[in-house]
C-alpha cells in the first residue's frame, strides 16, 4: 500500500490493465520480502513458545530432562535453511525484481494519459490536435458540437473543422481513434507565401460525413530498455557489487592522482609570471628592510594589475578546489551506498536467525499465545530494531561510521541481547520471570511509600 501510494500519481488516469499493475506489484512485494521475513519469524517464534508455555508444555519437557535449547533445535535448524533461502532471495531474486520494476515503472511513467475527451474542454492529448466537444450521449460515443483544431503544419491552427454531432470510435487493434463527423464545415488558411507574392484564397468546404483517423500508435505503453538500471547498486548482486566497489575505487585513486598532477600544473603555470618569478628572488635573497612590500619591487602605476592578477589565481584555484571536493565527495558517497547494499544482502537474512533467538524466549517467558499481547511484544520489539537499523545505515551513507560497521551494528547488539535471553531463560533464572518483576517493584513501592 506504501508503494502504491507512493506512485499513485504515475499510475492513474494511464489507462493501465490489471495484468501490469499485478505485476508492478509483484516486484515491489519482492523488496519487502527481507524486511517481512525476520518480523514474521519474530512473531511465530512468540506465539509458538507463548502458547506451549500458556499450556504448560514447556514445563513438561523441561521436567522430563530437555533443556530449552534441546527443545529449540529442531526450530534453529529450520530457521537457518530460512536464513539461508533469505540470502539468496536477497542476492538473485530482489535484484532481479527491482530491475524489472524500475524499467516498468520508467515506462509507465513515460506513457502518455488515457484518452479521455471531456465535455467542454479542450483536449491536447492528441499530438497536432486539440479537440473540444459539447456533450456527450451514448457512453461517450457520440458527439455533439464538435470542433477540432489542426496543428499538424506547425504554423499555428490553420485548419478548423466544426460539425454539428458526430461519432467516435477506436479500432480493434487499438491503434487508432476514428472520428466519423455529421453536418459540419472545414476552414482552412493556406500558407502565406510572401516571397513569391502569391495570395491564396481562405478555403471553406461543407460536408455531409466527413471521417478522420488519429494515430493512437504514441499512446501504447513501450518497454524500457533493462540496461538503462543495470549497473544501479540495487540491481547487483554481491559478486556484481565487488566488481563495482573495485572499479569505482579504481577511478577514485585515478582521480585523485589527476588532482595533484592538475595542481602542480596550476602552480607551475602560475609560476611562469613575473609576479612569481620576483616572488622567488625575494625568497633568494629577501629584503633587508622588514617593512619591505612585494609591491615596492614593481613601479606603482603596475600595482593595480598586480593584484588583479593575484586575485583571478586565487579565485581560479579555490573554484578548482572545490570543484574537485564536490566530486571526490560524490565518487566516495557511491562507493558508500554500493558497500552498503553488499552488507544489505547478508544483515537482513542474518536478523531471521538473531530474531529468533530473541523471540522464543520471550515466548517462553511472556507465557501468551494467539495474537495479543504476542504481536504487540513482536512489533515492538521489531520497531525499535528497524528505526535502528535505519539510523546507523544513514549514518554509513553519510560517513559518520564506515558502511560495514553501520550495517552490522544492529545486529551486534541484537546478539547479545538474543543470547542473554536464550541462556537465562535456559537455566529458568527468576531474573526473566514476569512475577519476579512483579515482586521487585512491589517491594519498592513499598519501601517507597514508608519513607
């Protein structure tokens, strides 16, 4: 619904059919597999656990002698195969579907709105045209008082027809647009013709039934060329983003290289004016006085041109510089975004695994199953992890954190937490009950209260 909200603006009033929008659709589904999965696997998880705790299951099989780990392995090892299917969805299939969505998206873009002539309204959806009726009857196949304006010559509306009713028609194949009109005059302007001193006379034909074909052939939708997307950072796939990091960081050190060789030309170009050349014999041999300006070397009358000269140096080299800073800023940002998307591929099929770790026991602990208080724990749980996880990757697009550490920062403080929860929910600590809390902050509101 996000993303069809998001580009509803593109979509209607194109006259799309429900096989193009299912399958726009259907790619853009294919990006939020990875964010849905680990929430999904994060709610099971709850809800398995709460519920075989809410029946006492759990307590069987621990009396019995199975340890919560025991209990969870079977689960672990189903996860992990999920975890996997994950990475690989990650690295070929979204790839694949954010390509085909983007070329689709770019077409549907470019294709030219429905034809919808309204009444009393000039139309330009025709290229050449513009078509204006008076009303409407008959489901929009018949017309009245129509007049169409020919701009076909490219020399202003020299030819007007008007008709009093008429009919309109699309042929089966869809590719053109027949206008048969009934009653009607035709005015046409010839060219005027100034050089050969020729006039020509204003031309008025009445008809009967006139027919006019307009050519739909612009108003089918044309597929993007694929190669248009195919080396973004989010078509790739990680031996793909290696290739591209390698390359990028290439041309990243050739161009830097380039800088300092366009310097030092600078400089030495600079160097070869007499302003400098005096410069570096006052270095040589620098005056005697302290007071002594660079200026007193030169007669006054030359002072002004001097500085104007110093002035247009400086100006050209800072304008250089920061020219060269604007772009080494922007080749490093790309290089940023394409190392991102490489850790992309692997953190969102790694937060399947440590999500699990951290809902089934809470699912053990929180003793609740079916959809209640199960969900509201997951979603939370899963906000707090996303909003996360999105701050420390803006955070490695923008340079604060190098792209590895802000991909994988999430992740590292999920572990611990998943682990902490699995070994003390494992070793039945009263640190992970509800009633031990319960008891606790009972015991201070008391203590509270007395004093």
């Amino acid at each position: 619904m996000q993303f069809l909200w998001k580009y509803l603006d593109d979509l209607v009033g194109k006259g799309l059919d429900l096989l193009t929008l299912a399958e726009l659709v259907v790619y853009a589904s294919a990006s939020l597999v990875p964010l849905a999965l680990p929430l999904a696997i994060l709610l099971s998880s709850i809800m398995t656990f709460g519920a075989m705790g809410e029946h006492y299951e759990l307590v069987a099989l621990k009396s019995s002698g199975n340890s919560l780990l025991r209990i969870m392995f079977a689960l672990i090892v189903f996860v992990s195969f999920i975890t996997i299917g994950a990475y690989y969805f990650s690295n070929y299939v979204i790839p694949a579907a954010n390509l085909k969505r983007s070329t689709l998206l770019l077409s549907i873009r470019r294709h030219k709105p429905a034809l919808n002539i309204r009444e009393g309204e000039f139309y330009h959806g025709l290229d050449g045209y513009s078509i204006k009726v008076g009303s409407k009857t008959n489901e929009g196949k018949t017309l009245n008082d129509i007049i169409i304006y020919d701009h076909t010559v490219g020399a202003g509306a020299k030819k007007v027809i008007r008709a009093r009713s008429g009919n309109m028609v699309v042929t089966p194949d869809e590719r053109y647009l027949v206008f048969t009109l009934f009653e009607g005059n035709s005015y046409e302007e010839p060219l005027n013709r100034k050089k050969s001193g020729t006039k020509y006379p204003f031309l008025r034909t009445s008809f009967e039934r006139e027919e006019i074909r307009f050519d739909l052939s612009s108003f089918q939708m044309e597929r993007v060329d694929e190669d248009v997307f195919k080396k973004h950072y989010r078509m790739l796939n990680i031996p793909q983003l290696e290739e591209a990091i390698d390359s990028l960081q290439t041309r990243f050190e050739d161009k830097k290289k380039e800088f300092v060789h366009q310097s030092q030309e600078r400089i030495k170009m600079a160097g070869d004016t007499k302003l400098f050349k005096v410069l570096d014999t006052l270095e040589a041999s620098p005056p005697k006085v302290s007071n002594h300006l660079v200026l007193d070397e030169f007669k006054s009358h030359r002072w002004k041109g001097i500085i104007e000269t110093a002035q247009n140096l400086a100006r050209s080299n800072q304008a250089f510089t920061r020219s060269s800073s604007r772009e080494f800023q922007s080749r490093i940002e790309r290089i940023w975004k394409h190392e991102v998307e490489w850790h992309r591929k692997i953190t969102l099929s790694m937060a399947c695994l440590l999500l699990f770790f951290v809902g089934a026991p809470l699912g053990a602990i929180i003793r609740k199953g079916g959809l209640g208080m199960p969900f509201v724990v997951a979603v939370g749980i899963f906000l707090v992890y996303h909003i996360f996880t999105m701050i420390s990757e803006k955070m490695a697009l923008n340079g604060v954190m190098s792209p590895w550490l802000g991909m994988w920062l999430p992740g590292m403080v999920l572990l611990p937490i998943g682990f902490l929860l699995t070994y003390k929910t494992n070793r039945d600590s009263a640190i992970m009950s509800a009633e031990a809390y319960r008891i606790f902050f009972e015991k201070l509101f008391k203590k509270l209260k007395r004093k």
